[in-house]
C-alpha cells in the first residue's frame, strides 16, 4: 500500500467510523460507494439524533422535503415537536422509499418481461 | 472459616465467643451525570484491519524491549509483517542480524519509533484495526516512551503510556483487573476527528478508543482457565505451535528471532480460531474485545436477548431494601469437619448447583422482569418455617416459597456469620450458633437451614416475600453456543435450557468421534461456562474504584436507616447487579448443604468437608464399607425429586473420585477413598495402594497460586510416584502434587506434624511469587530504584518481579499484632480529650494514624505525622509489630 491508497483507505475508515458501520449502503437506492453516503437525520438535527445512511442524491431530496417542515420553535424544542418532526421525517422517508418501490416493483416486471421475451425468440 | 465439634443439642453447648459480626452494606454510588444523547452514541466498531505483535525484552530488572515482530492483517490477508528494534538495547551485530534476517525472510525492518508512529498509529489507528497480542498490556508498556497515573472514572488506577514523541498521538491507558483481564483503551487525542462543520451539523465522532484484544484473556473467558501461549496453541490444535527457547536475555541469534516471529504467528492463529469460536454464539450486539472473562460472556448473551438491567428497569428501587437485602449475602458454604485425620470417604457433588438452585427457585423471571414487587408476609412465613421438614423440601414447589427476607433475633440458631475468627486481618465467614440481641437479616433459606441443624425454629421478627413484575417488552430468542437450539425468554427458563442442551450435547458426545466430537465438546463446554457465568456472579458483581478524593457517601445497612461514611473507595454495581438473586441463590445453595448434612447424620453417616457444591462423607468406624455407599446412595437418592432437567437422575452426584482406576481411566469398581482436611478449601482425596502409599485423586490448590512453581515437572523427585491421572484431573500442579503426597505420607505414617521436604532440594530456598508492577502504587515500591535511572533503565508498568517470602527470623506469628488505633479521626482538634485517651465518638469509620513506616519517605517518620486510614483496612504498613527473639 503507497502513501496515496493508505490515505484513502484512512478516509474510508473515517467514513465507515462516520457511518457507524463496515457495510454502508444507502437505504433506499442501494448505492455501496462510501464516498457518496452521508449520515440524514430523520428529524432534523435539531430534534432527534437518528441518523439513517443515505446516498447523496437521495439525501438531497429528503433533505429537501424537511425545508417544507415547520420552523423550531424555540432553542430547546418541546419532546411533542421533536415527535412531530420525527414523523414528519418518517413520512418523508417513506414516501421516497414507496417510490423507490415502485421503480423497483416496474423495474423487475419489465426485467421479467425481457427476459421471457427472448426466450420465446430463442 | 471456624470449625466445630459435630452438633448434639442446645444445652450441649458450653461457652460463647463473644465476636463482632460484620453485615454486608450497601453503598449506592452518586447518581450518574444525565449524559446527552449524542454522547452516547458509540460508533467505535472496528474495521477488518488488524495488527498482532509481540516483544522481546532484556531480562534485568528493567525489561526494557530487544526487538518485537509485527503482522498487518487486512481481513484473513497478510498485508505487511516486520521487526523493529531498539537501537538502545541491541549491539551494532545483533542490528546487522536483523538486518540480513529480514532481507532472507522478506520483512521490514524498522527502529521502536518508527514502528510506533507509522505501524501502531500510521495504521493500527489510523485505520481502526484490531490489536492483538498475548499479554498485551507487557508488550504496550515495552514501546512506550513515559507513563504516568490514568485519569477518568473508568481507568483511574491504572496507568497511561505515552507512546509517540508526538504530543498529538493519543495515549494509551491500561487498567489491570486481574492475572487474565486489563482495560485498555486509547485516550481522547488532541487533534478531533470531526471538523466544526461536522460538529455543528450533529456529526460529531465520538473519541476512538481502539479495539484491544489480548489472546489470554478471550481464551480464559471461552475455556474458563489460564493459559501460556504454548499451552493454547497446544491446547487449540492450531497449525504453527510456539518454538521453546532458553535465549532470553542471550546474545541474538537467528534462531531467537524464528521463536519470535513463531510466537506473533501463533497468536493470530489462536486469534483467529477463538474468533470463530466467539462468532458461534451469534452476539451480534458484543464484540470480541468487550470480552474480559466468562461472565462477560454471560452479560452478552443477556443484552442479545433484549434483557435489560435491573437497576435500568427499577431505578427507585429504595437502597434501604438495597441494604437490607445485601446484609443477607454470604458466599457458598466452605467448611472443614473432620482436620487433619485422614477418614474413608464418598465425595459427592451436585449436578450445576447455581443454575439448579435459580431453575428450582424460579428466579428466571426476575431477570426478565420490570422490576420487583415486595410485600410484609411476616405470618405465612412463620407457618411456613413451623410446618417445613424434609419432606416438604423434597417437593420443588416448595423451593419456590423461598423468595424471601426474614429479620431473626437469632438465640442458638446456626447462621452463617462473618467476623474475625482467627488473629488474621480478614473476615472470614463461618456457620455458627448464634446470639445476637441486635436482629440480623437471613435468607428464608438460611432460616430454614437453621431449623434442620438445630431443631428449632428461628424467631421471626419481620419476613419480606419478593415477586417479579411483569416481563420486559422486548425480549427476543436467540440460538445458544452456536448450536440448534433456541431459547426463548419469555417462555424459557434460560438455566434450565442451558443445562438440559448440554446434558443432550454430552449424550451425543459419547457416540460422537473425529472432528463432530471436537464439536460437540466444545459445545459441552461453553454451555458449561454460560451457564455458571450467567446463574450467579453478575448479581453480585460490584466493581472497586478508588476515588479522585475522599468522599461522603451514604451507607445501608441491616436496620434500612442511612449513616454517612468517609470512603476512599467506591462500589459501582456491574450492569446486571441483582443482589437479591444472588443472596436468593447462594442461600439455596447452604441449605442444599444444610439438607445433605441432616440427611448423613440421618443414616448415620459422618462427612469430613463440604465446599459450596460438594461434600465429602466420612464412613463412621462401626459401619462397614459397603453399608457405607448404599447410606450415601440413599443421601444421594433424596435428591431425585428435586433434579429440574429431562434427564432424570439425583442432583446430587457420586463423583468420578470414588471409582477405581484402570490405565489412567475411570472404572465402575468402588475403590476406598481417604481423605485429608486441613481447612476450608485445603484438602487431598486420595487412595492407597498396596504398599500403602497414596494414589491422589484430587486435590485442592487454595493458597497456593501465589507461588511460582520451586521445580519445573522434567525435574520433579523420582522418589514421589507420577500422578496416575491427568494433573488437570486431580486440579493441581505436579510441585503442589508432590507437597500434597508428602503430606499424606507424614499423616499415614503417624507423624503429621513432621513432613519431610528434604525431597528437592529447591525447596530450602525461599518461596518466591511473581509480582507484577500493575498499577502506579505497586510501581511506587520501585520509586527509590527508579531516581536518577534514564527511562530505559526504569522499572516500568507491566514489569515482572519475583519476591521472595523469607523465614521469620526475629519474631514467631504470635509476637506479630497488626492493630488498628483507637483513636477516631477528626480534621481538627476541637473537641479532642485532654488527658491523651483516645476520641471514640460518632461512628469512627477512620481512625489516626501517627508517624511513618518503612513505606514512608524519612519526613514522615515522626510521631506528628498524622494521617488516617479505614478501620476496615489492614495493611502491613499499619500498627504496630513487636519482635521478640525466638526461643528454642
């Protein structure tokens, strides 16, 4: 390992240490690179400390659903808005997960249909 | 612990020794700051890297490091290995060796520094890898360049070592627990992982500790005893065995450097295996270097099955109950009955005796449970008490009555007590009439105990039943020892599934050959071990931690009421401290004892010992061998309707000891069976052969593991015959084996008193112990030697030392008088008398301590010095020694 890899290999390190895991994976596109996943908070870093891994892309675009959110309160958030910003945040991330099913479910049917397609040529 | 003449009835008894008991208190730690719930995120998982390294070191007293190996794995792959050296330490020859022998062998070869900064930090750090070594707190101390006293709550008492001459590297901080376990652990560096950017978006990376994993100690926690490295990896079967060697501390040679690098290779390939070993349990919440011993190992599996602590579940529980419930511990029943003669026995012992009292008791539910309810049940328990017998504690419903406190004035009922028999500085715990105008707390169990060896009942002053509340919500089953079998909690009893699985794995076991054996033994044996490690000693597990200063806290004691003590040491109960269940089980265990003991007297049997899970029964002159067995099968057979498990049989269990051996191996022929006592936990089983000398079969090692073995077993006397079973067998080493053969020929032979020990000739040197430089006080004791010396020549922490134990010469034991002042401790002199008798008011947990000793530096060796120290405590270095010359 030269200087260049070993510095790499540090910054995956610190990475998978950011992460809290060996095997990251962004939870709903999949995506495995290190370099593109990044710790979300489901609440908002104001109101609760979850973090789910998600790709940039996607973390984007939960990221951007949460600017939709009401605005805190104040300093120290009452326990009741930080529920209400978790579910906030699930709903978000479920919505996105629900069409990352669709896409999936679209994907394998079309995949399926392929597939029988050219075993009928053949 | 006392012993006493085999008991007749109340009036029988004569005189009373007047002794202060002392009551087990509790003293609940400070509740713990609110930590913030970003700091107790823990993400310090480790990655596939790992670096395993050992060290060579002088052999004077410094020890200071030679050279050392290194390996760098990357998952299974070996990615780097290399020597480094102290160019210190090694001749400009001994480095060109090195030099050629990594230029043969393909290595790297770097100096001390450059290992530490670029290999234990560069990359072991960097990438968060593994460390493994066998004993790895001597090899850390060996690269170390300063050290000093640890700080933190956690590590307090142990040592930091400074390793790299960058300030900016963190510490490494060790904390030793015992001859097999050390915490170790780096320090906060000084340079944060996280930026401010990350910091202020929630990001924040809390402190890299590392992942230490020392070999001994995951393999005394897998296999429940020590090991050398060449022992585990004989014993583990691993593919590269450790070379022997007599080089250490001779010039360098290539064959030195092979046993070297042999030990590294040995160590990860005995890594390796106890990994996958671990891995077989499935704690997918535990790694392996959160592993210090077996009951960590029972803690994982808790915390895998969703089981959170009590305390955690409880936390209002009233230390008042807290004090009044730890008054009630005492440890297992130990004790001698028949000293230092040498009778027939039959030794028995129970079949898993704290996992069978828990199971019997049905204490399951209590560690699954929310917490605990109480209630007063003063009545039912005295018409319990009246009415039990025998036959009602043959009945396992009745085993689950026993959940229960009870306030006694005791009046001649036998309890155990612990108090200062002896002259000795310890409490000992003995089962004794007692008398005590001050009501004590009991076990139901103990209560009951009492009536069977006395007759009577005890006189009940108050009873408190206890009950479990509803169970956790999230519990979950797992699969245990790596094999099919899954447990449930919530319907299960953990202890009972565990014993019942591995008495299936042992029937299997018979049939079983080639590598499915190995399998199923080592299933056998982890069970074994979970189950022990689970069914008592983390109820009761209390960790000692020195205190930054002296401190006030608040003590409970029998009578519920509060009292301030000064402490300098603290107690902070282990993460499943439950001490109800342990006084509960341990309280079972004496009465099964107490059961045994009327049952022997009952078919005229005597007994000569008994120690916690066991006792060995004496044949009474008048009853012929044969009479004998069928009266202790009938003891044994009592017990049939308590045993718990599927496979049915008695609890109590006539021991492979008893049988004849043939070729080293058990038969199923009874063969006479002869004991020698000498106190609690010392004692020898034994036959004897036709010429009349002894053929041991098991003995006790207690008091001996001190001292380091005076010959090695090559030289063992040719005069003593070789042990005719496996020494692991007979439970002790061949030097302590041969001690004991002596003992028993001087007691056959009518001389006890007169062992001869003219039989090696090592044994008219002094006895000498290891000592280890474990923690900055034991360390101090090098202070003066250290002054002035540059720190390579330093005695340093994880040193080994011998001391030796020298005859008395100017004054025989009974001139020895240990004493505490009476005089009580006060921060000033207000209030003092004035004709110079001692303070004694208030509660005097401290008392004065004037002047120095031969501790002290010469300042203090003046009579106005004035110091205090702990009632409690007994040190050599505290009171008074009178010497006298010895008379012939």
């Amino acid at each position: 390992m030269n200087d260049r890899e070993k510095e790499q290999e540090r910054r995956k390190q610190r990475a998978f240490e950011r992460l809290g895991t060996n095997n990251p994976r962004c939870v709903h596109c999949g995506e495995k690179d290190w370099r593109t996943l990044e710790p979300h908070h489901l609440a908002g870093k104001d109101f609760d400390d979850f973090k789910a891994i998600e790709c940039r892309n996607c973390h984007r675009k939960l990221s951007d659903a949460q600017k939709d959110h009401p605005k805190k309160s104040s300093s120290s958030p009452d326990p009741m808005e930080c529920i209400g910003h978790f579910l906030l945040g699930l709903a978000d991330f479920l919505v996105l997960l629900i069409e990352k099913l669709r896409e999936f479910g679209a994907d394998l049917i079309a995949r399926a249909n392929r597939s029988r397609k050219s075993e009928v040529r053949s | 612990m006392k012993t006493r003449k085999p008991r007749q009835t109340v009036s029988d008894r004569v005189r009373h020794d007047k002794l202060e008991a002392h009551i087990r208190a509790f003293v609940p730690p400070p509740k713990p700051r609110k930590l913030s719930r970003k700091r107790r995120q823990n993400s310090n998982n480790q990655s596939d890297w790992a670096l395993v390294y050992d060290t060579e070191s002088t052999t004077d007293a410094a020890q200071s490091l030679r050279f050392g190996v290194y390996q760098v794995y990357n998952g299974q792959q070996l990615h780097e290995q290399g020597i480094f050296y102290d160019p210190d330490t090694l001749s400009a020859s001994e480095q060109s060796l090195l030099q050629a022998y990594v230029a043969k062998h393909g290595f790297k070869l770097r100096t001390k520094a450059e290992f530490v900064d670029e290999i234990f930090y560069g990359t072991a750090y960097d990438l968060r890898a593994t460390i493994v070594g066998f004993n790895l707190p001597f090899d850390l101390a060996r690269c170390a360049v300063r050290h000093g006293p640890a700080r933190g709550k956690t590590m307090r008492g142990g040592f930091t070592l400074q390793l790299s001459e960058d300030g900016y590297k963190p510490r490494v901080q060790l904390k030793h627990i015992s001859a097999r376990n050390a915490l170790i652990q780096f320090t906060k560096p000084r340079r944060r992982l996280d930026t401010r950017r990350m910091r202020k978006q929630g990001m924040d990376i809390p402190p890299r500790r590392g992942a230490f994993i020392d070999v001994k100690t995951i393999a005394a926690a897998h296999f429940s005893r020590s090991f050398t490295l060449g022992e585990l990896a004989e014993f583990s079967g691993i593919r590269h065995r450790k070379l022997s060697t007599d080089e250490h501390g001779g010039p360098l040679t290539e064959a030195y450097i092979d046993y070297a690098v042999r030990d590294v290779l040995a160590t990860w390939e005995c890594h390796c295996l106890l990994s996958e070993k671990f891995d077989t349990h499935g704690l997918s919440q535990s790694r392996l270097s959160q592993i210090l011993s077996e009951a960590s190992l029972g803690k994982a599996h808790l915390k895998e099955m969703g089981i959170r602590p009590w305390r955690e579940m409880q936390p209002d529980f009233p230390d008042r109950l807290n004090g009044i419930i730890m008054s009630t511990y005492y440890g297992g029943r130990a004790e001698v009955h028949l000293r230092r003669v040498n009778p027939l026995v039959v030794y028995c012992d129970f079949l898993s005796m704290y996992p069978s009292a828990c199971t019997l008791m049905h204490l399951w539910p209590f560690v699954i449970a929310k917490g605990i309810k109480w209630r007063e049940n003063t009545k039912e328990v005295r018409k319990i008490l009246k009415h039990i017998d025998l036959d009602e504690l043959q009945k396992p419903k009745t085993w689950k009555k026993l959940k229960t406190l009870i306030q006694v004035l005791p009046d001649d009922d036998i309890f155990p007590v612990r108090a200062n028999y002896g002259s000795g500085p310890q409490a000992t715990i003995g089962l004794n009439y007692v008398k005590s105008r001050t009501p004590l707390w009991y076990t139901l169990a103990d209560c009951i105990a009492s009536k069977l060896l006395t007759g009577k009942c005890p006189k009940i002053q108050r009873a408190i039943t206890f009950e479990p509340k509803e169970a956790q919500d999230d519990l979950k089953p797992m699969t245990i020892a790596g094999g099919d079998h899954r447990v449930d909690p919530r319907s299960d009893d953990f202890f009972k599934c565990i014993i019942d699985r591995r008495n299936e794995v042992k029937e299997k076991l018979k049939s079983a050959t080639g590598p499915a054996r190995d399998r199923l033994d080592s299933e056998q044996l982890a069970l074994k071990i979970l189950a022990n490690a689970t069914s008592y000693g983390i109820f009761v597990e209390l960790n000692v931690e020195e205190l930054e200063d002296r401190e006030q806290r608040l003590c409970y004691g029998p009578n519920g009421k509060p009292f301030p003590i000064w402490t300098t040491k603290g107690e902070e109960p282990g993460r499943y401290f439950h001490p109800l269940l342990a006084t509960l089980i341990t309280g079972a265990a004496r009465l099964m004892l107490a059961i045994t003991e009327t049952l022997a007297i009952k078919h005229g049997l005597n007994w000569a010992f008994c120690d916690t899970d066991s006792m060995a029964f004496a044949k009474p002159e008048t009853m012929d061998q044969r009479q004998f067995v069928d009266a202790v099968q009938k003891v044994c057979d009592w017990f049939v309707p308590l045993n718990p498990y599927n496979k049915k049989g008695s609890l109590l269990k006539i021991e492979d000891a008893n049988y004849q051996l043939r070729n080293g191996k058990r038969t199923n022929k009874f063969a006479p069976l002869y004991c020698l006592a000498i106190s609690a936990k010392r004692y020898v089983l034994f036959n004897l052969n036709q010429q009349g000398r002894p053929i041991i079969r098991k003995a006790s090692a207690h008091g001996l593991g001190q001292y380091l073995a005076p010959y090695k077993d090559k030289d063992a006397p040719k005069s003593i015959p070789k042990p005719q079973t496996d020494l692991k067998t007979i439970g002790v080493d061949r030097w302590q084996y041969d001690l004991w053969y002596q003992i028993i020929c001087a007691v056959v032979d009518g001389h006890p008193d007169q062992v001869d020990l003219s039989y090696h000739p090592n044994l008219k040197l002094p006895a000498a112990c290891r000592y280890g430089a474990t923690s900055p006080r034991l360390l101090k004791w090098f202070e003066s030697y250290n002054k002035n010396r540059s720190y390579g020549d330093q005695v340093k922490p994880f040193n080994f030392m011998i001391a030796f134990q020298a005859k008395p010469i100017l004054a025989d034991d009974a001139d020895i008088e240990l004493v505490v002042p009476q005089d009580c401790y006060a921060d000033n002199y207000n209030q003092a008398s004035t004709n110079g008798s001692a303070r004694t008011d208030g509660d005097c947990p401290l008392r004065v301590v004037r002047g120095g000793s031969w501790t002290s530096p010469a300042r203090d060796l003046r009579s106005a010095t004035r110091k205090w120290d702990s009632s409690t405590d007994r040190y050599n270095w505290l009171g008074f020694r009178i010497g006298r010359t010895l008379s012939q």
